[in-house]
C-alpha cells in the first residue's frame, strides 16, 4: 500500500494505492475544502494511468474540509460527460452517510433547516435575524454540499454504499469489506453514537416551548455531532501492513470498536504503520490513553 497525503490546507484529502501486478486499486478518502480539487486533487488524479478508476470515494463525514473537494470533483465528471469528453477518473463507488439518512429525515438540507428553525414565532427582528444567520452557517458548514454530493452520485449513476444497508456504521463486530488487495474494517461509527444523535434530535423535536438559546444548542447539536460522531474510521490492511482512518471522530470510539473486534494484543495495545489522527490532532477527541494503546 502507498498513502498519498494530498495538500489540503486544514482539511482532509488521501489517496490511497495497493499494487498487484499490473492490478492497481485506488481509493480517494476526502477532498479537502475549497481550492483542494483546483491546485491538488486534480493534478494528482490526472496522473493516474490512462483510463484510471478510483475504486472507491469515503467521505468520512459531510464538514466542509473533508467534502468540497469531492464535489467538485463529481461537478466536473458530469460537465465532461455532458459534452462527451474524456472523463477525469471513473468512480466505482461512493461511501458516505447522508444528513437524511442519519437523523432519518426525508426533506433535503435546505428545507429541513428553513422548516425547522425559521418557521417559528421570533420575539423580535433581532432574534429572528440571529436565527437566520445560525441557520446559513450551518447549512453551509457541509449539509448542503452533501446534498448536492448526493445529487451527483445518482446523475452519475455512482452507487452509494452498495455493501451497507443505506448507513456505513459499526455494531457489535465491525464489518470487514475486502476490495482487491484492500481489507477494511469498519470502526465507526458505532450504532450506539447514531442512536445518541438521533435520541438527540427527537428529544429537542417534542419539546413543548423554544426559545433562541435551545434552538441555538441544537443547532449546535447538528453541527459538531452529526459530523463528528458519524464519522466513517476505517482500519487498511494489505500485506501486514496497516494504516488507521480515523475521519473526525473519537479516540474512545476507536478503542471499543477495536476492543470489540479482539484486535488488541495481550498488552491491550494496537500497533499501525500510519496512523491519521482524529480531528486534525484537536484534544478534545484525543486521550493519553489512546496514544498509549495505539502505537
């Protein structure tokens, strides 16, 4: 395996190889935010072999530094197919969790977030233009982009999620998915976070009286937890050799998804050849204990 750690500023974008022979298995793992696809990604994927294939697409979780480059990179597939141009790389697969399919909701972004927040009795002007400011932060920090990523997949006729059922999440035993040379283990998320997030959302729904401070918490809700804690983290391994995805998500999460898999040794610890740190290395995702049991 080759990882190929592509320039995205303060965002994610990987490119992951495996080579057999003349048999070569790639995989995109994020696009990093604005400006990735036009100075990085893109490069990078026109120098792939002729009539090159990115095996498969993860988006570990729908934040604008992990997902606009992947829709950029799905825009421009489509404007070269509509003019009948050599397309830029064939995409095989997509995963990713969508916002609907998380807190199993069936309106799109948008009017999900304009129904929810913006229908509502406002004290004042004020409070109602504070909402509305809340509400395009939100949408913009990655829902909407997800929506168009959805979009897209569909107009290309791209499967999303083909081995899961809708949601790529762990339960007792994480899932193994072999792809070529490739075996993933599945780490998270875990059903338990999923049920937290949309406990979460159910709860805030059936309260009887909202004020701005609880819209604003929940809102807040959506914004850190539906991204973070959704977060796909995948296990690579191919010839002895393992690298560590860990998208935005929990170190604690990690450890039970490992633990539950009996992949820990009689020491407790995990040993990878690279290991992507949760959370662009943030403490609040972190503990000493995970450094001393993944190593």
């Amino acid at each position: 395996m080759k990882l190929h750690v592509i320039q995205a500023e303060y965002g994610d974008c990987l490119l992951l190889t495996s080579e057999n022979g003349k048999n070569i298995t790639t995989v995109l793992i994020d696009g990093g935010p604005y400006q990735t696809f036009v100075k990085h990604l893109k490069p990078t994927l026109q120098k792939l072999p002729k009539n090159g294939k990115l095996d498969l697409v993860v988006l570990s979780h729908i934040d604008n530094d992990h997902i606009i480059g992947l829709v950029e990179l799905f825009e421009q597939i489509k404007e070269e197919r509509e003019k009948g141009n050599k397309e830029l790389v064939k995409i095989v697969k997509l995963w990713y969790n969508s916002f609907n399919h998380l807190l199993q909701i069936d309106e799109d972004a948008n009017t999900f977030f304009k129904n929810s927040f913006l229908s509502l009795n406002f004290d004042s002007d004020d409070e109602k233009k504070k909402m509305e400011n809340s509400v395009t932060s939100i949408i913009m920090t990655g829902f909407q982009q997800a929506a168009d990523l959805s979009s897209l997949a569909k107009s290309l006729k791209v499967p999303v999620n083909p081995e899961f059922d809708k949601l790529i999440s762990a339960n007792n035993t994480p899932k193994i998915v072999k792809l070529n040379e490739i075996t993933f283990h599945i780490l998270g998320p875990s059903e338990k976070n999923l049920e937290k997030l949309r406990k979460d959302w159910r709860d805030w729904r059936d309260k009887k009286k909202l004020h701005h401070a609880l819209i604003l918490d929940v809102l807040q809700i959506l914004d850190k937890s539906v991204t973070n804690l959704s977060s796909i983290m995948l296990l690579a391994e191919s010839n002895n050799k393992k690298i560590l995805f860990t998208g935005d998500g929990s170190s604690d999460d990690i450890i039970t998804a490992l633990s539950k898999d009996s992949m820990l040794d009689n020491q407790g610890k995990f040993h990878v050849d690279i290991l992507k740190v949760p959370h662009h290395g943030s403490d609040r995702n972190v503990t000493p204990d995970f450094f001393d049991k993944v190593t």
